[in-house]
C-alpha cells in the first residue's frame, strides 16, 4: 500500500507539472480562490460586530445597522461573482489540460505497433480518452483548486478564532482531531473502491464494445440469453464497486455532522456557564462572539467535510492518470520511424535471410530469400497461416522482423521515414474498413491535395463511378459506422479507387477477391490490371483464377518459400502449386 501510495504522490506531481502552459489561468483562479477564503471567514467577524454594536445594545442605530447590511449584501455580491470567475477559470484551465493531454494521447497511441493493438482491448483505449480523462478534469477544477481554497479557508477561519478568543477557539476545536482520523480512513477506503470502480468501468467498456461490435456473430448464434447473463454479471460487479464508495461517504458525513454538532454544543455549554455570575452588560458583550463563532464552525467543518469529497475527487483522478501515464510512457511498442525521406522505390525489393514470428521464436515466416523486380507482378499462394499476410505486414512496416533484411535496391526498409514508406507503398486489405463519413472523404481519407475531380476520375478508372453515382448524393453519401451499408464487393472498390488516388509506387492486394460474389470479382480484377499496370504489385491470392498472368508466383508453406516460377512453369513442375491448382478446378467443375 505504501509502494502504490508514493506511486500516486509522483503521478499527481506530474500532473501538476501542467500549470506552467496556462500561467495566466491558473493564477486568476488561484488568486479568485485565496481572496474567497480570506473573505469568507472575514464576514463572520463583521457580522458578529454588527450584532454587538447594532443589535444588541439597547439604543440601536437603525441607519448604521442598515449601512451594516448593505456592506455585508455587497460582501456576498462581491463573493458570488469571485466564485463565478474562479469556477470559470478553474475549469477552462482544467479542459485546456485535458485536451492537451488526450491530444498527446492519441498521437501517441497512433505510433504504436499493430501487435500493441492486437493485444489491447478497445473499450480501455476508449475509457483512457475519454472518461479517465474526464475524472483527470474534475482532480484540476473540482479537487487540487477547490482543495486550495478549503485549506485556505480552514486557516483563515481558525486564525479569526484564535485572535477574538483563544480559549474559546480551543474548546470549539476540540473535536477536530477525530474528525482529522476519519478523514484519513475515510481516504483510504475511497482510494480503494476508486481502484475497483475504475477496473468494473474498463471491463463494461470492454464487454459492450466488443459485444455491439460483434452483435451479428451474437445473433447468428442464437447468444442473445448468454450474453445478456454475462452483462449482468459485470454491471452487478460495477454497482457493488460503487455501492462501496456510496458505504463509505454515509458513514463519514454523518460522523462530520456529529462533530460540528459537538462543535456548537461545546460552545453553548461554554456560554451558559460563562453567563453565570456576570452582570447584563457582561453579558451582551459575548453575544456578537458567540454568533461569530457559530458562523465560523460551520464554516470550518463545511470545507473539512467537502475536503474529504475533493480529495475523494484528487485520488479519482490521480488513478486515472496513473493509467493515462502508464500509456504515455509506453516506449517500446513504439515504431522505429526511419529518418530517410528520399528512396528510389522504383528498384528491386531484396528479401534476404528473412526471419518473423509474431511470438519469441515461433516463426511465421523463415529463411526467405527472393527479389520482386521493379515493375514486376508478384503473387503469393498458400494455405491459411502459410505466412503470406505476414509479408504484407513487413512491407508495411506493421510489424518488425527480428532477422534479416528487407531492402528496396540498397536501402534498408527500416531507415525510410515511416510515413514517407507507407506514402509510396499502398495496400488493399481483404477487410476493408471505412469510416462513418461520405464516399468522397473515405477515399481521401481528408487529404486536401486529393480534389474531387481525381477521385471521381479514379472511380471511373476503376469501374466504380457508375455504382457511387446511383447512391443518394453520389460521392457525398454517408457510408455509416464500418461501410455497412455497402457491400463487400462496393467497399473492396473504393479502397482500390483510394489506392489510386495515391499514387504508390509498390501496390499491395492482400486477398482482395477472396469475400465477393463473381460480378463483383470481375470489376475488382479489371481494376486490379488498371492499377498494377506499371508499378511493382504483390498480390496475395486465394483464387488462382485471379493470378495466372503474375511475372512470378510465390508458394508459401509453413512459413517457407517452397516453389516460385510463373503460372506454366508451376504447372509444369507437378508439385504443390499443381496440385493446388487442380484442387481449386476441380471443385469448380463439381459446382458447375
């Protein structure tokens, strides 16, 4: 406890570390809060004075008294429009953090490998973003400052007390310290049922996304009684983890409550002795104190006890940032980013030695040695997990090889500025995912230099124009969450048109005709001999009908090059690729 307790001392330090990019911010909020708290207490003490000097006597002043009243209104004005600017610029300083931070954050997260993304959930990316981030800005606005403004409060409020009478003070305060003790327990059970709260909203994120995701696999298979019963499991788990915090705050207010209760009697009892034996004049001069001290002991425990709360908030808040951190200091799922942004991709792609596994030493692909001449079709064929999308990964840099060599002509793939490499190297995935935005910006993908002309150019290229243009608002039409509206054979076209538009010099296809009915294969093949004409292409394939007229094709098993050679040279040989070839044929002769 005491390790996880330093842990949040460094990461709330670090979150402090903020204010310095919003100085001015930060100090009109924290000069708004020192002027409330030195206020607050001030007018307890003005108005137990009015009470002495204009109530109490028996030749009052009306006109003071109500000169008096209007001086203490103008305080209160004065004070609502102080808390109106620091609540204003507390949480305009606590969002420009924050947006700060999620920025980072998500630039960050975008240089992470694939296999970080194929090994976190999405629902706890989206939880760091959003609502751990949103626990971050309530620890600035409504925790770390209003926290400020409560000490402040609490000192100014015992200095006042102390000076008009001290021992009067000590007898009010006598009951602080075990208010001081079960603040601290009440600390430390919130912290842990913050922790349990924080892991039950990940795990909900986690179920929800994936099942809404996955609700056509949810309904195929009749899962709906299922699933529902695990949902319930884990929002059961969920209100617990908030009951407990809920458990922990009836207990503790009403305990304040009995303190500062205690507070008062203390200081009646205190008066209903003090008046004994003193004459009427004695008297009246204790009444504007002890109407003083009233107003400040509720005024001391109202802070103390949304102390507590504010804390409450700061510990939230410290444990979401600590996983924020946890992301943001992440540095080795970080790709190495290449510093060369010159290359002649125009040359031959050198595999030489080449060995991948996506776990230790478990190779998915080994020993690969081959060239792919520029300006060449090169086709890959194998059995599923043969390692053919592993080569695509490579050349895309999703992935690092761990020996070996990828190399266009004599430059290293791993010394070609990143972005600069994927700029010129495009690929078509068999899962073509679109954004829910219009057709025309799915296909640029936003890029300002891609005009509408280009794409509606390449759409004709491709054969696709004719399709987009029946859909309402033709390039302007909004595809929905995924693409789902289009199908499978629509989508796999604009990614094709996408690729065009961009111009590489190395095109990648990775099973593009795998998942489409036949009308819908023979568009994609014509665009497939419109873009690969002229630039280095690799396709990965599944049907071979779609690769016989490849300058070489590669056969991949178990990671292994075992034959490469054009179509008839393959056939001639009689060894795996003939064998796959009349597989496939022989099953389309059965279906006919």
């Amino acid at each position: 406890m005491a390790k996880k307790s330093k842990l949040n001392v460094a990461v709330f330090k670090r979150l402090l570390a903020y204010w310095k990019t919003y100085k001015s911010l930060f100090f009109i909020t924290v000069l708004c809060t020192v002027v409330l708290a030195a206020l607050g207490p001030f007018r307890p003490w003005l108005i137990g004075s009015v009470v002495q000097e204009y109530i109490v006597p028996d030749h009052k002043d009306a006109d003071q008294l109500l000169f008096w009243t209007f001086i203490i209104v103008g305080m209160l004005l004065f004070e609502g429009a102080l808390q109106f600017v620091s609540t204003y610029f507390a949480n305009l300083f606590a969002q420009s953090i924050i947006r700060d931070i999620r920025q980072n954050l998500m630039r960050h997260i975008m240089t992470f490998r694939i296999k970080y993304f194929d090994r976190t959930p999405v629902g706890s990316l989206v939880t760091r973003l959003i609502s751990d981030l949103e626990a971050i800005t309530e620890a600035f606005s409504a925790g770390f400052i209003a926290m400020i403004g409560d000490l402040l409060m609490i000192v100014f409020v015992i200095i006042g007390m102390f000076l008009i009478d001290w021992q009067l003070a000590i007898l009010t305060l006598i009951p602080i310290p075990f208010l001081i003790i079960a603040t601290r327990i009440f600390a430390r059970v919130v912290r842990g049922t913050q922790i349990q709260e924080s892991e039950q909203v990940t795990k909900l994120n986690n179920f929800v996304n994936e099942r809404l995701t996955g609700m056509s696999i949810v309904q195929l298979f009749n899962r709906q009684k299922r699933e529902e019963q695990a949902f319930d499991l884990i929002n059961q788990d969920h209100r617990q983890a908030h009951v407990n915090a809920v458990w922990a705050y009836s207990i503790f207010f009403p305990i304040v409550e009995f303190l500062s209760s205690l507070s008062v009697a203390l200081l009646l009892v205190w008066g209903a002795i003090a008046v004994q034996g003193r004459t009427s004049d004695q008297i009246e001069e204790m009444y504007g104190t002890i109407f003083a001290f009233i107003l400040w002991i509720y005024m001391l425990y109202r802070p103390i006890r949304q102390l507590a709360d504010k804390f409450n908030i700061l510990q939230r808040g410290t444990v979401r940032a600590e996983r924020v951190f946890e992301i943001l200091d992440k540095e080795d799922h970080i790709q190495n980013e290449g510093s060369m942004n010159q290359c002649n991709f125009d040359q031959t792609i050198h595999f030489k030695d080449l060995y991948f596994a996506y776990n230790n030493e478990d190779w998915v692909l080994q020993n690969i040695n081959l060239d792919i001449e520029s300006g060449s079709t090169v086709a890959f064929v194998g059995a599923t997990g043969a390692g053919k999308s592993s080569i695509v990964n490579l050349i895309g840099r999703f992935y690092e090889f761990q020996k070996g060599e990828i190399r266009f002509g004599e430059t290293d793939i791993n010394d070609i500025e990143l972005s600069y490499l994927r700029k010129n190297v495009a690929i078509v995935l068999q899962d073509v995912f679109l954004f829910s935005d219009s057709i025309l910006n799915n296909i640029t993908l936003n890029d300002p230099n891609i005009g509408r002309d280009q794409v509606i150019e390449a759409s004709k290229a491709v054969g696709a124009h004719e399709f987009i243009m029946k859909l309402p608002n033709g390039y302007d039409y909004e595809v929905g969450e995924r693409g789902g509206v289009l199908s499978v054979g629509q989508r796999q076209l604009l990614s094709f048109i996408r690729a065009y538009v961009y111009n590489p010099h190395v095109l990648i296809l990775d099973e593009a005709t795998s998942s489409v009915d036949s009308e819908s294969e023979l568009m994609i093949q014509n665009a497939t001999d419109r873009l690969t004409k002229g630039r280095t292409s690799i396709v990965i394939a599944h049907r071979l009908s779609t690769i016989q007229n490849a300058d070489k094709i590669i056969v991949l098993e178990k990671g292994e090059i075992k034959e490469q050679g054009s179509h008839l040279e393959l056939l001639e040989y009689k060894g795996y690729y003939r064998n796959l070839h009349d597989m496939q044929f022989s099953e389309l002769s059965d279906k006919k």
